[in-house]
C-alpha cells in the first residue's frame, strides 16, 4: 500500500523589492579624529548626511559614498 500526498495549496508569488541602498560614511571630527559608518536605512545621499550628523553632531568634514 502506498502512502497518499496531501494536495498541495499554491503559493503566493513573493513580492520581491529592490533593495535599499547602503551608503558608507567616513567622518573627520573638529579635533582630528576620524571615524566610519555603514548606512543601511537612507533613502538618499542627502538623507544618510543628515542621519551622520543627527548620531555624531559637529565635524569638520563628511564623505559618503554608495556602497557595493
């Protein structure tokens, strides 16, 4: 005797998104210092600088870049 299958129920296509883009942030500090970021929530360039300076305050300079 063999064993039956259950039917099988058809699955929803997954809706795919394109993915957000990552931005890296390399931060210079009014004293010399320096730090990087990795930004993942931005929707924009402008949007991940505001959110570097938003987290670290006054800075002498900001570079950001997409990253790949």
């Amino acid at each position: 005797m063999q064993a039956q299958r259950k039917p099988t129920k058809a699955r929803s296509p997954r809706v795919s998104r394109a993915p957000r883009p990552e931005y890296v942030a390399a931060v210079r500090y009014l004293d010399g210092r320096h730090e990087k970021f990795h930004i993942r929530n931005a929707d924009s360039l402008d949007d991940a600088r505001e959110m570097v300076i938003s987290e670290v305050g006054d800075v002498r300079s900001i570079m950001i870049a997409l990253r790949h």
